[in-house]
C-alpha cells in the first residue's frame, strides 16, 4: 500500500462493490483493494469476476465474489450479511449495477423498457441501500455511493427511462443523506460523464467519427477513464471526504459547466 492510499483512511476496511465483473465496478473494486480494503464483489455473472477477483488477488489484496442479480432484494441482503460474516462490519458499499435502454424518442419506449431500466438502475439500488443502511446505522458508521449519471441531471434526448431513473437514484442518495447524517452515514453518488468501457471501446472501432464528435463536445476533450470513475468512488467513501453526504459529484470533464448537468 501506498502512502497515498494510506492517506486515504480505508486500509482494513470491508465492503462490496456491485457489477464489478468490468468498467466502472472493476476499477473500483481494484481502487478499494489498492487502498488497504477487503472488498465483496458481484455481478449477474462469473464472466468477467473471477478476473477481477483475480487482479485483486494477484496486487495482494483480499476479495470474495458473489454471482448474482444486482435488482434481487435476496442478493442484496447476502451481500451485505456475507461481508459482515466474513469481516465483521460494513464499512462502504459502492452500488454500481445499472443498465442503459436504446435511443428512441420518449413516445416510442415501451413500457417494457421502462420497467427494466427501473427495476435495476432504481429498485435494485434501493434494496441494496435499505440493508446497506440497516447495517451501517447497527454499527454507527459508514459510507455509501452510488453510480448514477450525468444523465440524472439533465434531459438526455432519446434516453428517458434512463435519466428518469438515475435522476431517480440522486433522489435517494440526498434523501438517505439527510436521514442518516447524523447516524454516522454518508451517502453520496457519482455523476459519470462519457467514459471509455469495452462498450464504447467497440463503437468508437465502429464508428469512429461519431466518437470523435462526441469528444469534441468535451471541454476536457477525451473520454473518462473507468480508473478516473472509480478513484472518484473510493475518494467519497475515504476520510478524505468525512464531513461530505448528500453530493452528486459531476466526473465529467467539464460538461456540466456547458450546461448539461
């Protein structure tokens, strides 16, 4: 561990990370073990998980891994009864799980779509915040964030079920922020702009003019690496950010200053 991690306040610290088998969830997962702290990881799926169980494995860090559904109330309660289990205390989750929908004008989604997209990205993160929340008040400390969107700030032409479901998500962290300050609970959330992920890794093989548009729509002109997400993630639940709840912390290169969040 390095001085900087240390800094950080998380060495022998435990929690979970959500959809950790890639992107966003894999580096945080990496991030958390890089600073000193054991760490739950899950996804819908071993694809993907055992290699990051084994990157953090192999950096020296302690993981357990747990297949399953991020919108299962069930997963979420043994996630949260594992980690104690395991370590005696719930000191961070990271909610990470979402899913994106297709472009469509919003009178051409179904409500099918609708009930998918809200099903994971905002029933599945409040299941996992109730018995984050259970635990956490028991033992008088802990932190919280979750993986919203810049989505979730402002309109997204043809992505309405998702930014009514992430502008869902800002709405219960601020909420269990301000019930749970002083339990000794900080909640917080990410606010991702475009970030480079195997998905968009493809498109811009694919499409390249397309992705390089977009960039340069980006003050800071460039993607978000998964790393800078994540760093952003475990800086929020270290004790470098102690007296900060209820934020929904803008990772976006400057477009919020454009007026898009």
């Amino acid at each position: 561990m390095t001085d900087d991690a240390a800094m950080l306040g998380l060495a022998g610290k435990n929690g979970l990370v959500t959809a950790a088998g890639d992107g966003i969830g894999r580096a945080s997962a990496l991030a958390f073990a890089r600073a000193g702290a054991r760490v739950l990881i899950s996804d819908i799926s071993a694809e993907g998980l055992d290699e990051t169980a084994r990157l953090i494995r192999e950096a020296g860090g302690e993981v357990e891994s747990m297949i399953g559904d991020a919108s299962s109330e069930e997963v979420a309660e043994a996630m949260v009864a594992r980690v104690v289990e395991l370590w005696g205390s719930l000191d961070f989750a990271h909610n990470n799980a979402g899913i994106g929908a297709a472009n469509a004008p919003f009178a051409d989604q179904d409500r099918a779509a609708w009930e998918r997209m809200f099903s994971v990205n905002v029933f599945g993160t409040m299941v996992f915040m109730k018995h984050e929340l259970r635990q956490m008040e028991s033992q008088g400390h802990g932190a919280i964030v979750n993986t919203s969107s810049m989505a979730g700030k402002s309109g997204s032409p043809g992505l309405s079920p998702y930014n009514a479901s992430k502008w869902a998500v800002n709405g219960m962290t601020q909420t269990a922020a301000v019930e749970y300050a002083a339990k000794g609970i900080r909640v917080n959330a990410i606010c991702p702009g475009a970030t480079v992920t195997t998905a968009l890794r493809t498109w811009k093989e694919s499409s390249p003019d397309a992705y390089d548009a977009v960039v340069a729509t980006i003050p800071m002109r460039r993607m978000a690496e998964a790393d800078e997400q994540a760093d952003a993630a475990v800086w929020l639940c270290s004790s470098q950010a102690s007296y900060i709840t209820g934020t929904l912390l803008n990772v976006e290169g400057g477009d919020g200053i454009l007026g898009k969040g």
